[in-house]
C-alpha cells in the first residue's frame, strides 16, 4: 500500500507492510528536475538481506551517552516537532525563564538533543549551535562516528516514535517520559556507513531547502495577491 507523508520538513512516499512500519520513502532533491527522483532505504524494514546489507541493528546507547554538563550563560535553545533544535530567540513564544537557567544543560554542534516528555510526538533533532537547553531536554553525544544530522532524520521514524512511546512513563500521553536509560535500550536500523549516512542527510537537507524555497514563493505570491486584491478595492472606492 502506497503512502503519502509529510514528516520532520520533508514530503515522502512509501510503502506500508502488513504490520504498519513505513518501509519505503521517496524524496526529490532539488539538484535535479522536479520530475526527477531519488529512492533512499531509510526504512528497511521488510526488505531482503541484499537490499539492506549496509544497514544494522545498534542499541541507541551504543551510538549515544548522555551529556549532562551545565551552564547559564550560553545561547537558549529550544527543540520542537516540527522545527527541530533552533534559537530561543526566534520562537514566537515568550522565552525569558529568568533565574531558572541556572541548571540548563549544555548542548554542542552535533549533539542529539530531545524534549523528553515529547518525544514521542517527534520532538528531536541534531543541534546546528552551541547553546544551552531546559533541563526537561535529554542531551545524547555521539560516541562512535556518525552523521549526527542524518541521525536527527531517523530518529524520527514511524516505528521508532512507537518505540518511545512504548518505553516512555507516565499516566497519561501529556505526561509522558522517556528517560535516557530507556532511549538507550532501544534498538533501531541504522545505515552501518558514515558515507551512506552522510548521502541520506545531504539529500534531504536539499530536499527541506526545495520546500523552504517553495513555502517562501507561496507565501509571496499570497502576500502579492492580497495587497492587489486591497489595492483594487481601494480604488474602486476613492472613484466612488
């Protein structure tokens, strides 16, 4: 069964097996024709040995430790299901926690940083800045090499959101908890190679630049229209 997902900033299709993991996705990068496609394995689950030989199963605690340093005069950052790890300062939001920074923890370029009572929602990502986020925030280094941006890609997964949930505590979804200890318990397919992990985040990093480009043309053309529409109307009343 074919499927159509718009998932961590990027469009794909896939292929759904018979116990609901997307198995398959389908993304365009923006270095080609729009009508030209590219197919990554990013979810392998259903293949044959030959079509997924450069994948393997790996313990989360095997590719992550936790980090817990901290600090109150860095950069705030914030983590979110749709935007990933970004400034504080340019959420909408109000950011200001006052004396409460105090115990923030310490995140580095290439850190996985996650909302611990959302991460089953998505609420994960691979850090671009050095800063410091809430304590409610679980931050995991890299303990072998690895394409941490092509990490912060899976670890969005399908299935792998199911795993957190499974694996979070708490008495209802609001509150919710997936502790380090738990995160580095599960297992997850991963690409064995830092090239293959390094080609999937390079291709959907094109491909999150193509819909950030086409967002942006919209909400022009949007704005353009509505500023003729006013314009319009405008004049049409100073005739009268």
């Amino acid at each position: 069964m074919r499927q159509r997902f718009t998932n961590a900033g990027h469009v794909s299709t896939g292929s759904i097996n018979r116990n609901g993991s997307f198995v398959k996705m389908l993304v365009i990068t923006p270095a080609t024709d729009i009508d030209d496609f590219r197919e990554l394995t990013l979810f392998p689950s259903g293949y044959s040995r030959q079509e997924t030989s450069s994948w393997e199963q790996r313990k989360l605690g095997e590719l992550f430790v936790e980090s817990d340093e901290r600090s109150s005069t860095e950069e705030i950052l914030s983590v979110s299901v749709a935007n990933g790890i970004y400034p504080a300062s340019e959420s909408e939001r109000d950011t200001n926690p006052g004396a409460s920074i105090a115990n923030y923890k310490i995140v580095r370029v290439g850190d996985i940083v996650y909302n611990s009572m959302r991460m089953w929602q998505g609420a994960v990502g691979s850090s671009r800045y050095n800063g410091i986020v809430s304590p409610a925030y679980v931050v995991a280094k890299p303990v072998v090499e690895l394409d941490s941006t092509c990490f912060g890609y899976l670890l969005k997964r399908p299935e792998l959101l199911y795993k957190y949930l499974c694996n979070s505590q708490g008495n209802s979804k609001d509150t919710q908890t997936l502790r380090y200890e738990r995160f580095a318990e599960i297992t997850a397919e991963v690409p064995s190679t830092i090239e293959e992990q390094r080609a999937i985040s390079d291709c959907l990093e094109g491909l999150d630049n193509l819909i950030t480009l086409h967002q942006r043309e919209c909400q022009y053309h949007s704005l353009c229209g509505y500023l003729l529409g006013n314009s319009v109307s405008w004049v049409n009343s100073a005739r009268r």
